[in-house]
C-alpha cells in the first residue's frame, strides 16, 4: 500500500510540473496512464497500428475497466510481461485536417512493473463473419500474432489451425496465455465464444 501511495505521490508531483511547465496549447492534455502487461493484436486501420494497448485513465486506474488504444505511443519503450504508469501527452488532431488523429507522446514513466510468471491474460485471434479476420499467422508450423508476437502452441499446435479456419458468423476465437518473454507467448488454452462487449 505504501509503494502504490508513493508511485501515486510522485505522479501527482511530476503531472503537476508538467502542467506548471508546458505552454498553452487548446488541443493537449496531459495525464496520468496505466498501460496492461499484454496486448490486442489486430489488422489497422487507416493510419493505425496493429498493436492495441489496454490502458487505464482517470478513476477507471485500478479496476477491473480497461480500454484498447490503437495508436502509437511515442516514447514508449514498451516490453510484454510489465504494467506501466505513465503521464502521457494527447494532442487532438487540427480539427481542419481530414482523417486526423490523436497523437500521444510519453512524458515521463512513472513505474515499470514485471508481473508474475503464474498471470495468465486472455486475447483475442480470430473473428468469423461478417468481419471474418484471423490475427494469427504460420509459417512451417510456426505461428505469431500478426503484430510479430512469437506464439508457443504446446499442445494446441494441431487444433489451433483448425480452429482458425472454422469460425461461424459472430463467432470470436480466443486464446488464454503466459508470458514466455518480451517477443513469445505461450498458449495454456483455446475457445470459441460469441461477440464480446465492444467487440461487435
């Protein structure tokens, strides 16, 4: 309790020079982020990445409510396996331009935090129609997340291309794993469920 109280402390210190410090400018804000030890990989879209963060605002900093963030955040030095607290910049677009979007850039890292090797996370690999799209890819019985995330199937190795290529229409398939290390995964389980919230 005392280390989340200081790194809290510290955020509120640091956030507050930020703001003491920064000029003016209509279209920033700046704030506390917490960033989750695994993430969504998906196809992007327009000028999005394929990586999605799920990430922690404002009170929502320590529930259970997490959000994707499908943009780029600058500075950060993102690895797999840790939770991150971070205060982060967002610029909002020019709002004459088209197709614009926010801009988000690290401001200062506030805690980087490994998590235990037990934490399983659960993400999603594949959707059926009317959006059919698998975020899995193979190579000679090697496979990854279309964001470059090495894949460890253990023993779902035969049942996961099968798995893959038979989703029904509103159907997702998710995968539950561990952290193997900052580029690898490692797959405990395999299932077929029906649309998520926010997710549809």
């Amino acid at each position: 309790m005392k280390r989340v109280s200081k790194t809290l402390s510290t955020a509120v210190l640091v956030l507050f020079s930020v703001l003491l410090s920064c000029e003016e400018d209509d279209r920033s804000q700046t704030y506390l982020m917490r960033i989750n030890h695994f993430t969504q990989p998906a196809f992007p879209y327009y000028t999005n990445g394929n990586t999605f963060h799920f990430v922690q605002t404002g009170k929502d900093i320590g529930s259970n409510k997490w959000e994707m963030l499908g943009r780029t955040i600058r500075g950060l030095n993102y690895e797999l396996g840790y939770v991150y607290d971070i205060i982060v910049k967002r610029t909002d677009p020019d709002p004459n331009l088209a197709d614009a979007t926010p801009k988000y850039t690290v401001v200062s890292v506030i805690r980087q935090e490994k998590v235990t090797d037990d934490v399983t996370f659960t993400i999603t690999l594949a959707r059926g129609e009317p959006l059919a799209e698998s975020y899995v890819t193979e190579n000679e019985g090697a496979f990854k997340t279309v964001d470059g995330i090495a894949i460890l199937c253990e023993s779902f190795c035969d049942e996961l291309p099968d798995k893959l290529g038979s989703l029904q229409t509103s159907e997702f398939l998710r995968g539950t794993f561990r952290h193997v290390d900052g580029e690898t995964i490692s797959l405990v389980d395999l299932e077929i469920t029906g649309p998520l919230p926010n997710q549809d």
